[in-house]
C-alpha cells in the first residue's frame, strides 16, 4: 500500500484551508453560519455554472481553488444545460429553488455576497469575462469595476 507524500498531503491541507477560507469570508460577509454560507456558495456556483457557455465554465473553473472547483462541478450533468432566455430573475428563482426557501433570505444582497467573494479571489480578466458572458440584468448583481 503506498503512502501519500507529504508533499501531497500538504497540498490536501492547503486545498481544505483555501476552500474553509473562501466560506468563512462569505459567512462573515453576510453575517451568517458557515454551513448556510457553504451551501449559498454552492447553489450560486452551481447556478453561475449552468448560465456560462462550457468554454466560460471551464476558464472561471480553473481559478477555482480545488475543492472550491469540486464544488462547482458536483452533479453537473453536461446534456442538462438548458440553453433558455436567462434573465436575473430566473437566477434568482434557481438559486432560491436550490437553496432552500428562506423568507430571512434576501437573495439580490446573497448572491451580490458570492459574486464579490469571486471578484476577490478571481483574476479581473476572468471576471470580466464572466461578467460580460451574462444577460446585462444579471450583471446588476456583480460588484462595478
């Protein structure tokens, strides 16, 4: 049975204290647990994800931090895009529908938490990109250069 180097090992660590980093920022941003933090993060990836064209997805994912980019990835099911009309308020719904409904929630300042934990952590061409590949409704919500 072969080991894990420590070398890899630390990478392991690294990767879980970059992710617990990413989800602590956002708890503290809006003031929230770190599990309801974690599972905001999730759903908006999830719904950023569906909205972006597969070579976007790919882009954003690549800055991802690993476990981060886990995330973005868990259950995505290529032939699932839907390609219809994506307007704010259908992100909205989806992100609502996804995490849960929640009448303490206010989903624009929620998902606005997420989109400024990207613009922190991701590069601002990428953002940009991401920005830009989006309705201009929907990019009400990302934070202004």
């Amino acid at each position: 049975m072969s080991h894990m180097s420590h070398t890899s090992f630390a990478s392991f660590t690294h990767a879980a204290q970059q992710a617990q980093q990413w989800v602590n920022e956002l708890a503290t941003d809006l003031c929230w647990s770190e599990p309801s933090a974690y599972r905001l993060l999730k759903t908006v990836l999830h719904a950023v994800r569906d909205w972006l064209s597969p070579a976007e997805m790919a882009d954003l994912s690549a800055q991802l931090p690993v476990l981060i980019r886990g995330v973005f990835f868990e259950g995505w099911a290529p032939t699932a895009t839907n390609a219809c009309e994506r307007k704010k308020r259908d992100f909205i719904i989806r992100v609502e529908a996804s995490f849960g409904c929640d009448d303490e929630v206010d989903f624009d300042v929620a998902i606005k938490a997420v989109f400024k934990l990207l613009d922190r952590h991701i590069s601002h061409g990428e953002i940009i990109q991401v920005r830009n590949s989006m309705k201009k409704s929907l990019r009400e919500l990302w934070p202004v250069d």
